[in-house]
C-alpha cells in the first residue's frame, strides 16, 4: 500500500493546482482516483484545536490522536505502536520518501516513538532498528552523524547521497540523503520526488509479502506558510507526478491500495476570480480569458478537514465524512488484516 501526502494540502490547494496545471476541464492525478472522501484533523491537544503535522500523523500512524508535536505517543505519555513498525515486524517492506528531512514528523510518525518531533537524532536511531524502514529516501542529511551512517551501513544499509549512485544501489536497505536539510530547500536537488518514489516502488512491490510506503512532499506546507503562490504550484506539481507514478503502479497491481490526502490544511486558501492581465494572477491552463488569484487568510495551520482519494483495496471504506484516525482502521485492515 502507498500513501501519499501532500504536507499542509487542503481543498483549495488541489483545486488551484488543477486549475493552473490541467485547466477548468482536466484532471490531477490525485483527482482521478475512484473513491474520494473529507476527512476532519482536530488533535488531542487541551491548548488547541488544530493540528500540526505530528499530532496527524500520529492519528493515521496509530489510530490515536494525540498533543500536537508527540509522534505516536499518546496524550498521557505512553508510547505506541506505529503502522510502519507494525508492518516491518509482519514481514513487509516498508519505506519513506519525502522532500523534507526523512526524520520529519510525518515519515517519523510511523517509524519512531518520540515525546517531541524535534529529537530528530531519536527517530533516525529508531529507523536503525530491525522494524525500522528498510528504504529511506529524502533530505536531512545533516541529522546523521558518522556514528549513525555507520552503524547504518553495519545493518546492510546502502547509503548514498546523489542520483548516480542511487541508480547503482544494490541491497535490501538503502538510506538516501540528497540534502543536508529538506530536499526541496536545495537549490539545484538531484533527484524529484517522483524519481524517488519509483525507486522505493521498484523496491519494494518486489518483496513476495507486501509493502508499506509513505511518500510526502513537505512544500506544499512552506508554501502555505509563506503564502506563496509559485512555490505552491510548483509543489503541488511535484506531488501530482509522485502520485501518477504510484497510480501507474496501482494499476499495474490491482492488489494495491493508494490513498493521497493532506495532513492539515495551511494558509486558509481561497480561490478567486482575477483579471487574467493582473500582475498576480494564474492563468487557467488553456484558457486565455480566465485566471484565478490566491488569497490567502493566515500564516498558519487551520483545521478546515483535508480531502482523500483512494483506489484499490479497502479504498471504498475512505468515501464519506470521518475523523483522520479512520485511515489508519483502513490501512491497518488492508496491511495487517
């Protein structure tokens, strides 16, 4: 199973997307999966009632909702079980790509069990265990000393740090790390998150038991925060070719469930009319007389419930209105039984 989450993706953010990229008449990727559904993020937080990225991943991770920076770590403290290590201690292939660091809160979520998202030198020590993820591709170089590498590579890890030795790689565990903070903050990144996502695909869709895969592109988040519309745009491109390449593989193998969805909304986006001659207005692609603007409401996270779209097994349970935790009750059911 895939799942694919684009970090701080909302409604309105598929929907500029689709509107700038495929025009009024087309299609996302993401938007031609059979089965769609909303799904609501409210944490488990006595101080707040929106989300950050921990607090929902834990929620998908785990099937708990927790305070906002715990990784599947529940309210009062004690740890859980994540999806991912669940997943690896039943013999499947698991693995993380990601345009941030790959010890960011979303990957971690499913991989680590940490009080505080920012012990990122905890989460990597975590993936280093024998249920940690047998492929991670990313960024966050920066987080993995020598001693980790080491010990990394002493666990049949290959590691590499660019794409011509990332084609080359041999072995069942490979660590992958393209920057020295996230990937999509590199000036010039080697490899697209779509390459990356094929690779950890090719990977392992061939281990006989089954695979867990979480792809993530972090930029849509940053967009968001700046409030900036190319940057959205372009990751939202980003996302959308990460999303076709698991639709294709989805297709090629019906046995798979893909599930693309967003773990909080940010910036409050709003889609509006514009004049198409206005400095900051985005055409409509194949539309010369209609264009649109992005107006954006906050800085922030807001707790506007996030869409999903899915195909393949379980994919029909993700159809209706639920709170995040329900993806998790699918995706355990169609990983685990």
């Amino acid at each position: 199973m895939v799942l694919v989450v684009g970090d701080g993706m909302g409604p309105a953010h598929r929907e500029a997307a689709r509107l700038a990229l495929a025009g009024t008449d087309g299609e996302l990727a993401m938007g031609s999966l059979p089965v769609a559904g909303l799904q609501t993020t409210i944490p488990a937080d006595p101080s707040s009632t929106v989300t950050d990225s921990a607090a929902a991943a834990t929620a998908w991770a785990t099937g708990e909702k927790t305070a906002n920076g715990s990784l599947a770590v529940g309210p009062d403290g004690e740890r859980l079980t994540p999806l991912g290590r669940e997943a690896a201690e039943a013999g499947l292939a698991t693995g993380l790509v990601t345009t941030s660091a790959v010890t960011d809160a979303t990957p971690a979520a499913f991989f680590s069990s940490v009080a505080d998202r920012e012990d990122q030198d905890d989460v990597a020590e975590q993936y280093l265990t024998a249920a940690g993820p047998s492929v991670v591709l990313g960024g966050g170089a920066g987080v993995w000393d020598d001693g980790l590498l080491d010990r990394a590579r002493a666990d049949g890890a290959t590691a590499v740090t660019d794409a011509d030795r990332l084609a080359s790689a041999e072995g069942d565990r490979l660590l992958g790390l393209f920057a020295e903070g996230p990937l999509h903050a590199a000036p010039d990144p080697e490899v697209s998150l779509a390459e990356l996502t094929r690779v950890a695909l090719d990977r392992l869709s061939a281990d006989p038991d089954g695979f867990f895969l979480v792809v993530e592109e972090e930029q849509v988040d940053e967009a968001g925060h700046a409030n900036d519309d190319d940057a959205l745009l372009t990751a939202m491109a980003s996302l959308d070719e990460a999303v076709e390449v698991a639709r294709e593989h989805a297709e090629d193998h019906p046995g798979t469930l893909l599930v693309v969805t967003g773990d909080h909304e940010t910036g409050g986006l709003a889609v509006e009319d514009a004049d198409p001659g206005a400095d900051d207005a985005i055409p409509v692609a194949g539309d010369d007389d209609r264009a649109v603007d992005l107006d954006w409401s906050t800085e922030s996270h807001t707790a506007a419930p996030t869409p999903v779209t899915a195909t393949g097994p379980g994919s029909e349970q993700l159809s209706g209105t639920y709170p995040n935790t329900h993806l998790h009750e699918v995706m355990r059911e169609v990983l685990l039984g």
